[in-house]
C-alpha cells in the first residue's frame, strides 16, 4: 500500500490513533499481524530492552535527530506498507510519524501509552 492508499482504517489512512478509538487499534493489530503493516518502536534502546512489543522494529527518536543518522535508521522501513509507531505515553510516537510521513513513509502514531497497546492484545516479549 503507497502513502494516501486507503487501508482498512478508513478514508484517511494517515491519520494517528487516538484514545478511545478501539477499533482503529485492532485493524491496526490485525494489519501488523497479518505483515499488512509494520509496528516501529520509537522509544530509546534502554525503554525497548525492559519490554517490546513481539515482531517491531525499533528506531529510537534520538536517531532521527541527524539527517545521516536519519537515513541509515530508516534503511530498514519499507514504504510500501503503512508504518504504526509507538513509543511510552505517544507524544514521540506523533513526532516520528509525522517526520516519516514528510520522508514519504505511510506513517501513523499509535498516540496511546504503552500499557494500554498491550492491553488492547499487543504481545510483548521480554
């Protein structure tokens, strides 16, 4: 799917999952399972080693910072499948995606804590 493609999230697919919107975050579930989509880990190193999510990628937002950094941190994203970030709390997860979505990424922030992805049925490892 390019950037602007409907998903089965809707109309507009670039826009960030909010709280209170359950059903955004099972299709979104449902896509990263199905490997539709990919879920990208944006908090630092040391927040990803205490916990992460099953199958994610992780780009730390510190990486971004830099424009050669930038580049050789996104190597590893695809742009033909919608990208869902998370991060702690969802503030950087907002900031990453719209940084991805100008890098011509289909980017979208999951803009919801990590406790509440996990009991939303996100699979962590340790």
């Amino acid at each position: 799917m390019s950037f602007g493609q409907q998903s089965s999230l809707g109309e507009n697919s670039t826009v960030d999952i909010q709280p209170a919107e359950t059903e955004k975050l099972e299709a979104a579930r449902s896509e990263i399972g199905a490997d539709k989509a990919i879920l990208l880990d944006v908090r630092e190193a040391d927040e990803r080693e205490a916990e992460r999510f099953k199958n994610s990628l992780h780009v730390a937002t510190s990486s971004l910072q830099d424009e050669t950094e930038r580049a050789a941190a996104t190597k590893q994203l695809a742009k033909d499948k919608p990208i869902y970030c998370h991060c702690r709390k969802g503030g950087r997860a907002q900031r990453v995606a719209a940084m991805l979505r100008e890098m011509g990424y289909d980017a979208r922030a999951i803009a919801l804590p990590f406790e509440d992805i996990k009991k939303a049925g996100f699979e962590t490892e340790p």
